[in-house]
C-alpha cells in the first residue's frame, strides 16, 4: 500500500481550520463542487464533484478541533479502499495540519497525480481559512 502526507501550517485558531475540513459548506470552498454530511462518528459525506465522480465517505474519527477522518465507501477504484485524514496541532497563533492519504493500492499516475492535488487543494484550503480566498471549483486543479 502506498500513502499520500502533506503538512501546511494555518495561521488560525483550531476551530476555523477544523470547520474548513469537517464542514460540508467550508467543504465546498475548497475541495468538491458539492458537499452534505455531518461531522459525527460514523457519518456519511457525500463528496460530488461531477456526474462520474459522485462520491461516498465514512467519518471513522472526529474530535472536534483536533481530528477529521474519512474512509471512502464509494468511489473510483483507486480511491476505495482508501481514508483520509487531517489532525490538528495548535501551535503559536495558529494551527499544523497533518494531512494523510492513506491504503492507495498502486503506486500509479492517479496516485500520483492526486497527491499533486492534495497539495493544491490544501494551498488552497489554507488561503480559504487565512484570507476568505475561495477558487472557482472550475480553476482548482
């Protein structure tokens, strides 16, 4: 199995950056076109981003402020048996995200084209939490 690992530094408080990445509504200003779900263990999110790529997710860890997990329930082959997951460490004026992708069953171009991604989508979740910036989800990747 092959892992995706990001770590960015937000300036913000914990609470900010956890509602950016458990927050189905902060989810759209960053990551999919469409979001619904609930920040409760167990929960689903549905993660749309087109017709092809209507998406299904498990919350298999929350603790408000510090962790955010999600195990893919429905997706593309490469994304299945994949979690994901973001832990938080507050640190000065603001916050670490350990970001991880984890159980990628091949070491391909989607592998490594979605860790790319990760690190755009995060640049980008950082500037939605710092400055309100919020890209078109046409222009994100």
């Amino acid at each position: 199995m092959f892992h995706i690992y990001h770590d960015l530094y937000i300036q913000a408080k914990p609470e900010a950056v956890f509602r950016a990445v458990s927050d189905p509504g902060d989810l759209e200003k960053w990551w999919p076109l469409e979001c619904s779900g609930k920040p409760e263990l167990l929960g689903e999110y549905r993660l749309y981003f087109e017709p092809d790529f209507d998406w299904r997710a498990k919350v298999i860890k929350v603790v408000p402020n510090v962790s955010f997990h999600l195990k893919m329930t429905q997706s593309d082959p490469d994304w299945q048996p994949t979690s994901f997951g973001f832990d938080l460490k507050e640190e000065g004026d603001g916050v670490w995200v350990e970001f991880w992708h984890r159980n990628w069953p091949e070491w391909n171009h989607h592998y490594r084209r979605s860790s790319y991604c990760w690190a755009i989508l995060l640049n980008g979740m950082k500037d939605y939490v710092e400055k309100g910036v919020i890209v078109p989800f046409e222009d994100r990747i």
